[in-house]
C-alpha cells in the first residue's frame, strides 16, 4: 500500500496547496529544477546585500529603473511559483513513495487503512487539545474536591499544600530527563506512556475512598446503616455548629482542634501527584515538540493557539464535574437521612476521578497510535533535503565564492544529523542551551513571570472576595468564565494574526516586551482600585488571654480562643470577628425569618429600641413567642434587649464601582497576557538548534517548576501571612489567617508582583536583542537556501563577463 491511494490521508494544508497546481505539472524533473533555478535567481537579483558589488553595471542599472511596486508584484508571484512547485514535488513524492515504518500509524492489530487516514495534523492537534482539556480538569477537580478529601481524612492544610507540590517536585527532577531521551524516540507513544501515568494518577487519588471507605461518620447517617430521618437532628447539627460562635460566660466555648487523620491517604494523595508530574512533563514537552515539527512553520501558531484554548475549557469543565460530584452522597448506593445543606454532608469526591481516568487512558491509547512522523512532514523534510544538497553540490563548483560557506554552514545547522541519546550528549545539550543566550533571557523571563502571577492564579477569587466584598459564587464565577473567555480570545487571535502576517522573530520579541510592561502596568493599577469603605468597616477587638484577668474588655468572659471566623453585622454598621467577638449572648428568629444575635456587649446598644430599614431589632414579643414560660418583662432580659444586636455576615459595603474597574483591568491583562503566548513559544522553540528543541523545553520546565512553581506559592504564603489581622488557634500553634487588611494585602501584594513582572521584562529585553537574526518560518529559512543560488549566479556572470 502507497500513502497516496487514501485520499483521507490529505491534510487542509495540501489541499489548499494542491488547488494551487497547473498544468505545468506535467514538465520533466530536469526542466522543473531550471524554471525553479530561474525563480529563484530572478527573486535574488530584488536587491539583497550582496547584489551591489557582483552584478554587472548594465543589470544594475536596469534594477535602479524598475518601479518598487512592481518588483513587490514580481517578488509575490515568484515566491508564490516556488511554493508551487515545492507543493508538486512534495505530493509526487507521497504518491510514489511506499509507506515507511516511520509513517505508519497504529499498532499491533490496530493498523491499516481506517487509521492511517488520521495521521494528519489536523487529527493531532484536536486530539492533542482534547487530551489537555481532560488534563487540565483533573488539577481544577482537585482543587474544587480537596476541602470535602480534608473533611473525611481529617488533613490539615498545610499538608494540602504540601501534597499540591508533588507534581512540581517530580517535574524538577525528570522534566529535563525525560525530555531529552524521549524526544530522541518515538514521541507520541511516549506521549501515550505519560497519559498512562496520568491514569495511574486519578485511579491512585480515589484509591483512599476504596481502601477506607466513607467513615463510619458517613455510614451513621444512612438508612441502611440505621440512621433515622430526623430533620430536628439535622437543625441541632446545625445549630450546634453555629451555637460554637456565641459568647460563653460560663465557659463551654468551642475546643481546640486537635489530631490530624490517618498518615496513609495522605502519603498515596502525594505520590499521586507526583506521579502526575511525570506524565504532566511528558505531555507538555513532547506533544507540542511534535506538532511544531509535524506542520509548515506558517501553521503552527494557528495550531498552538487551538489547543491553548481546548486547554483552557478544562478548568471550567472541572469545577462543574466536582459540583456535580459532590452533590452526590459519598456513598450513592446508600440512602443518605440528611441532605447537602448539613454540615455533616460528604460529596463523593471520588466520582469524578474514575470519570477522568477512563476520558484519559481512552484518548491516550489514540494519541500513541500516531506514526514517529507524519507522513507530509517527512515528505516535506526529504524535499527540502533534496535540494539542499543540489545546491550544495553547485556551490562546491564555485569556491571563489568566499560568502557562499557561512550561508552554507547557518543551513547545516537548520538539519543537522542528530546523534544518538546518551548521558555525555545529554550533557553537551544541556550546556549549549546554558550558553544559549536568547534562549537562557527567555527562560528567565518565563520564570519571573510565572513567580508574578502565582497569586493572581491561586487567590484571585479570595482577593475579591476580601477587596470588594464579594461572594464566593461571584468571585469563582468572575474567574472561571469571564476572565477565561477573554484569555481564549486573546490566544486564538494572536495564534492566527502571527499565521496569516508572519511577523520577523524581533516584532513577536517587541511584542512579549509590550505585553511585559502593560502587565505591570495593569497589576500597578490594582493597587490602587481598592474600598474604602471596606477598609474601615471591620472591628479587631481580640483579647488576649494571656494578659490574665489584668485587663478586661468587653468580651474578655467570652472564652473566644477557639471560635471560628463568622463574621457579624452590628446595629452599628460595623463587621465583627464573630458574634463572640461582639459579645453576643443569644440568638433569636425575628419577626422578618432572619436570625439576629441579641445581647452584645462591645455593640452599643439603642436605649428606645428603634428597629432601622437596614437593621430590624429582637423584641421581647419575639421571645415570648419562641418560649411562652420565658418573663420578658424581668430587668435581665429588658436589659439584654436593650444591648447591641447584631446580624450574621459583614456589613454590607458598596463596592460595586471598584470591582467593575478591578473586572475592566483583569480583563485587558488576560487578553493581553494570552496574546503573548504564541509568540513566546516560537520564540523559544526556534532560537535553538532543531535537534534540541524538545530537550529545551524539558529544561525549561524544570527552571519553572524549581524557581517559580515551588516557590512562588511559598514566598507569597509568607507575604499573605504579614498582612494578617486575625488568626485562628489549634491545640499547638496558630492556625489559618480569618481575616486579611485589605490596604496592606493590596499593596504589598500587588507592588510585589509588579517587581517580578519588571524584572521579566528587562529579560524579555535581553531576548528582543538577541533575537535579531532569529528565523521563524518557512519562508525566512527559504531566504538562506536562495542566497547561495544567488552566490552561484554571480559567479556565473563574472566568470561570463571574463571570458
């Protein structure tokens, strides 16, 4: 079978080719290298550098003469013949060739017509984006399931955080590796092996629910297992849980929390995601190195722009999985006897992970059936091979030419003859990239951005909802859709304006610069769209118990140590820490259903017990309705009423106006930062030799994982933590932050990232520099092979001119 008897085996790029072709497709192959010769000699003959001194007075002059448009004219319509003619060697050499090993897609039983008709680009770069969706789901799945994994093995989270890094871990030690032996191999099986290790990786996150089952908590609370359906149960649950907020004069305050979980699941939840590291670096490395080899250069930032934005679509895909998961019970054969507004409910986190793992060993078996190299690609490279050694040849009958051996060593770089892997080559690799200096400004420029944007990436959500006072449901709605559609815009256009216009390495350069600093620009501009409001809304009054009875305040008897962040609204307008804090004694339904505290002590109080619009007051009607035996006329309660109330939640703060201009901001910098991406790629991948282009992106992301993925999260944790106002209490130390001060985060935070950002401009600089004499498609590289035949026609004429 010859690859031209499946016409399905033609990809859009050769069909567009192919409706180029004319009848003339039918010259000898001796008179097709002439007219391509005289092509490209009249193409060079349009004023290049060396014309000036070679070519003849009377040609020179007949250039000098001729209108600039028309040469412009002349030039399109001679690039366009070579393309022409490049096209109809390139199919006639499909048509005619058998199919090579190399070029055969599938394997085993799974060979043969049907399949070879997908190894086209066109194929990979869907299913390569597909498989990145379902990747990148599975990172937004932990992140929306890990506070149920914590509930129902009892993991503090500082050990989250720690299982969170495993796969940046394993992505430092083998990135670099890996890359390096598998490039040299059959890429897309390697590809397949890290997908599979991805697989090992959601069936090693659920393996703890198999191993240990819901608890015994979960099973109490089903029919099967005895439980009974007691919605007074469930309103004691709650009541329970929110009673733990009130002041205790008596002592009974809420314990300290004490005991962690068993160390097992927590051990296999680690490895799992160190395990997913290896497959993630795989995936990243090698996928992309293979379609930038597999498509015509013009192509591939179109081709890289798709799968960006297939990738893109996993994270919301994700979270809506873990939503849907965690409604269910964690034990769904079961009948759970209360729902999931209880406090007691577990979701079954472990769903979703089977769900993902199947999507992911399925679509990774595909993606390895993919031959070592496509079939138009090899074609492409054997013809472009062809004629540089022809022109070589020619050249070697010219030496005086003493221009023609650097143009002719820059091609040898461009395919070089790649050895084979071994340790001592790996290193040399490594150190020619080290050496590299457009390619080392360029990985630093990476990896300061990426420290810049850590906490946008992890605590946008929480910034907002500190800044400006919104929901969760808002804030993860913000992030997760309106920031991502823009983003997805940004790349797709970038992607195909760099396609159709082709802009020199320096522009694409300029415009990762341009792209710096207008993120600076915008993160400089966040740290001055705060609330004021906000800002001077919340009151601190945390007694310190370690002053003894010395010092007393107004909430000193409360034995608040313990008590959970839930803030409060006082009659006042100002937020409180919880209605401990507040020095609240009771808690009542009101006349309107909503719960009010009543007796608070650091709240002053209305002495004639005037309700507002905004704030509706307990009465003592209100307690003899909910106890009828209760005296409401005693001093006691008259007293208690007459004290501050307050409501559940923060105080209402406008801040609408700033979170709209916040919203504004963020959009522009996504759009923005995603139109960079492409050509920060091709930048990368092209400013080093060919043989290295798949090692360099393995070293690259072991620079990332070890200088910016690990720690970022940790130095800016520590940021975090300076800015705290209030922190929780365990057994043994301090707990988690309750509450940040919104001025000091916004500043501290935003002026810290702008630094980074600053200082991965200046390297971005470096690259813009450095990349002056960079190529990065087809037809740039086709310049190069053009000059030499330009050389050979110049020696021709002097030697004609002597004779």
């Amino acid at each position: 079978m010859v690859q031209g008897e499946n016409p399905h085996s033609v990809e859009p790029e050769e069909e567009e080719e192919e409706h180029e072709l004319e009848s003339n497709s039918t010259d000898s192959p001796r008179e097709r290298a002439n007219d391509e010769a005289d092509v490209e000699a009249r193409l060079l003959d349009n004023g290049t550098k060396h014309a000036k001194s070679k070519v003849p007075v009377g040609e020179d002059e007949e250039d000098k003469t001729t209108p600039k448009p028309a040469k412009s004219k002349k030039k399109k319509k001679q690039k366009s013949e070579h393309d022409r003619l490049m096209t109809e060697e390139i199919n006639r050499l499909l048509n005619e060739s058998p199919l090579e090993k190399s070029v055969t897609c599938g394997f085993w039983i799974f060979k043969g017509q049907f399949y070879q008709r997908f190894a086209n680009q066109t194929a990979y770069v869907l299913l390569y984006g597909i498989v990145g969706c379902v990747f990148s789901m599975t990172y937004a799945y932990f992140n929306g399931t890990i506070t149920t994994i914590e509930k129902r093995f009892k993991i503090p989270s500082k050990n989250t955080g720690i299982i969170s890094v495993g796969n940046d871990i394993s992505q430092t030690l083998v990135s670099a590796v890996l890359a390096y032996y598998a490039g040299k191999g059959h890429r897309p099986r390697w590809i397949g092996f890290g997908l599979l290790t991805i697989v090992l990786f959601c069936v090693l996150t659920t393996t703890p629910h198999f191993l240990y089952g819901p608890g015994e908590d979960a099973l109490a609370l089903t029919s099967e297992f005895g439980g009974m359906p007691d919605e007074n149960a469930t309103m004691e649950a709650i009541e329970e849980q929110r009673s733990k907020t009130l002041c205790r004069l008596n002592g009974g305050g809420p314990e300290c929390e004490i005991g962690e979980g068993n160390f097992a699941p927590q051990l296999l939840l680690f490895v799992a995601q160190f395990i997913s590291g290896i497959g993630g670096s795989l995936y990243y490395t090698l996928g992309v190195s293979y379609m930038d080899d597999n498509t015509k250069k013009s192509k591939t930032p179109a081709l890289l722009s798709l799968s960006y934005f297939l990738r893109m679509l996993g994270p919301a895909i994700g979270y809506a999985l873990a939503s849907f998961c965690l409604r269910l019970y964690i034990a769904p054969q079961l009948h759970p006897v209360i729902n999931n507004k209880d406090p007691r409910w577990l979701g079954a986190w472990w769903l979703g992970w089977l769900v993902m793992g199947g999507l992911l060993s399925f679509s990774g078996v595909f993606l390895s059936m993919f031959p070592k190299e496509l079939p138009r690609a090899l074609a492409r490279r054997k013809v472009e091979e062809s004629r540089r050694r022809e022109k070589e040849r020619l050249s070697l009958k010219n030496k005086e030419s003493t221009e023609k051996e650097p143009l002719t060593a820059e091609l040898d770089q461009m395919s070089p003859v790649e050895p084979k892997a071994s340790f001592q080559d790996m290193l040399k690799t490594f150190r020619r990239l080290t050496t590299n200096k457009t390619y080392m400004c360029n990985t630093l420029s990476s990896i300061f951005y990426l420290v810049g944007y850590t906490p946008y990436w992890i605590f946008t959500p929480k910034y907002i909802e500190v800044q400006y006072r919104q929901s969760a449901a808002t804030s993860s709605m913000v992030t997760g859709t309106v920031a991502l559609a823009f983003s997805a815009v940004g790349v797709l256009l970038s992607g195909f304006i760099i396609s159709r216009y082709k802009p020199r390495a320096r522009y694409m350069a300029a415009w990762n610069v341009i792209c710096g600093f207008l993120t600076m620009a915008g993160i400089l501009a966040y740290a001055f769209i705060g609330c004021p409001g906000n800002e001077s809304s919340v009151i601190v009054n945390i007694h310190d118990s370690s002053l003894g009875s010395n010092t007393t305040t107004c909430n000193s008897a409360c034995s608040c140590d313990y008590v959970r962040y839930s803030p409060v609204c006082g009659e006042n307008n100002m937020t409180y820490i919880s209605a401990c804090h507040a020095g609240c004694k009771g808690q009542q339904i009101n006349s309107d259903g909503r719960k009010i505290f009543y007796d608070c002590s650091c709240i002053p109080g209305d002495e004639w017990g005037n309700s507002t619009a905004q704030f509706k007051r307990i009465t003592s009607l209100d307690l003899s309705l909910e106890n009828a035996t209760l005296d409401t006329t005693s001093l006691s309660h008259l007293e208690s009423l007459a004290s501050g109330q307050a409501m559940p939640g923060s105080c209402p703060v406008n801040c609408w106006t700033q979170f709209v201009s916040f919203l504004a901001v963020m959009c522009c910098l996504k759009f923005i930062g995603a139109s960079g991406r492409a050509s920060n790629f091709l930048v990368s991948v092209r400013c080093v030799p060919e043989k290295d282009k798949t090692a360099a992106m393995g070293f690259g992301m072991t620079m990332c994982s070890m200088l910016a993925f690990i720690p970022s999260p940790i130095f800016f944790g520590w940021v975090f933590d300076r800015v705290c106002l209030v922190w929780g209490k365990t057994c043994t130390n301090k707990g988690n932050c309750w509450l940040y001060d919104p001025l000091s985060m916004r500043y501290t935070l935003n002026f810290t990232a702008a630094v980074f950002i600053a200082i991965g401009s200046v390297f971005d600089l470096g690259v813009w520099y450095y990349a002056k004499d960079l190529k990065i498609f087809d037809e740039e590289v086709k310049e190069v092979e053009m000059q030499i035949v330009q050389h050979e026609e110049e020696a021709n004429n002097e030697k004609n001119t002597e004779i």
